[in-house]
C-alpha cells in the first residue's frame, strides 16, 4: 500500500505544480499589456478631428490633403513591417527576443491592414475609384520627401565636415535639366546701326580746290601763271612762253 502511495503523490505533486504555474502564467500575461510597435497614429487623429469639425466643416480640399498625409504615414510603416519582420523572425528563431515583441509586431500588422482598408474607403467617399491610386500618389510623395530631405542635409554636413577636417571643398554644380530651366524672353528686333567705317552707299561729290589756288581760266584758256594740273594744254602753252 504504501509502494502505491509515492508515485501517486509524485505525480499529484508534479501536475498540481504545473497547473498551478499554468495559471498563473496565463493571468500575468492577461494582465500585461502589448507595448505598441508603432507611435499613435498623429495622421490618422487629425484628419478624424478635421472630419469631426461641424462649425464650420472643414473644406474638401482640406480633408483630402490630411487624408494623403494619412496614407504617407501608412506607406511608410507598411515598407517598415517589410524590412522589419524577417529579421525579427530570425532573431526569434535564434532566442534573441521574447515573444512581447514579436506579438507587438503582429498586432501592428493586423492594425495597419485595418487602416490601408479605411483610408481607401475613405478615399473613395470624396471621389469614387481615388481609394485605388491613393497609395500610389502616397509612395510618391514619401520618396520625394525621402529625398528633399537628403539635399537639405549635404550643406550641414559638408560644413561639419570643413569644420572637422580643415578642408575647404568647392561646392559641386550640377548642369540644369532640359526643359526645367526657364527660357529667357526673346529679344525685340532693333534697328540696324550703320558702320561709320564702311564706305557709303550713295556715290558723294569730290573735294573742290582750295580758294588760293583756283586758276582763273581766260577766254583763250590761259590763266594768271597757275594752272591746273589736270590740263596738259595749259602746260604746253607755259613752256613756249619760256
């Protein structure tokens, strides 16, 4: 009777342990409260208080704006879930993490497909068919911002680096982009300006003589001893006055 007796109070005492850590296992985690993957949703309860305004409504073109910003927000932790949970699922595999955040991850994958499919019903509500392509305006936009951000970081970060290193480094130009320049207004046709140097175009009358050296021409064509010297007549007539 008493040989019957040990192994049953082991085994009573070995399963009324685990019940007992069971439950209360099952309790603590009842109780713990998932830290959210995510910060609250700042888009999401702006455009939810603008669509709330009753006095005055907010105007159309104000809802649309804050519901795109809203889809930006959704683009942006959907690429982040994409890059986030395969490494997360490694690490998890390997017992890096615990199960807390692997099941905030999961409850954030859940909230934010609740949210793509409210955003586009809410798309839809302003113009039929805009719940299609708004992810895609959405993607647009965070990649342009993506990259303004970065240009606005090379001045800061090339003067830290001058800074650092000492080294003055020439600012780098790029050539404008064809059809992005503006054009330069065409120039108003102008009146020719002559060229004082050219030789004119209307044929003008020789220089006279001088007034001192005008010969005088007589009647039988001698003149007062001056002649010009164009005339080969007048200079025949002095030589046989010699």
């Amino acid at each position: 009777m008493a040989s019957l007796l040990v192994p049953l109070l082991y085994v009573f005492i070995v399963f009324g342990g685990l019940w007992v850590f069971s439950t209360l296992y099952k309790r603590h985690t009842a109780s713990k409260v998932i830290e959210p993957y995510f910060p609250r949703h700042r888009e999401r309860d702006i455009y939810v208080s603008l669509l709330q305004k009753t006095e005055p409504p907010a105007p159309d073109h104000l809802l649309k704006a804050a519901l795109v910003r809203r889809a930006v927000t959704n683009v942006s932790r959907i690429m982040r879930l994409r890059e986030d949970k395969p490494a997360m699922q490694n690490l998890l595999q390997k017992g890096s993490i615990g199960d807390d955040l692997w099941n905030s991850l999961l409850a954030a994958e859940k909230e934010l497909e609740a949210e793509v499919l409210e955003t586009m019903a809410e798309a839809n509500t302003f113009v039929e068919g805009w719940g299609q392509i708004i992810y895609q305006t959405a993607t647009e936009i965070l990649h342009s911002d993506k990259m303004r951000t970065a240009l606005e970081q090379i001045a800061p970060l090339r003067a830290e680096k001058e800074r650092k290193y000492g080294i003055k480094v020439k600012p780098i130009t790029f050539p404008p982009i064809p059809g992005s320049a503006p054009r330069s207004p065409m120039p108003t046709p102008m009146s020719p300006v002559p060229n004082p140097l050219s030789a004119p175009s209307t044929p003008t009358l020789a220089p006279g003589t001088p007034s001192g050296t005008e010969s005088v021409a007589s009647s039988d064509g001698e003149g007062n001893g001056i002649s010009s010297p164009g005339t080969p007549k007048s200079a025949k007539k002095s030589k046989k006055r010699k």
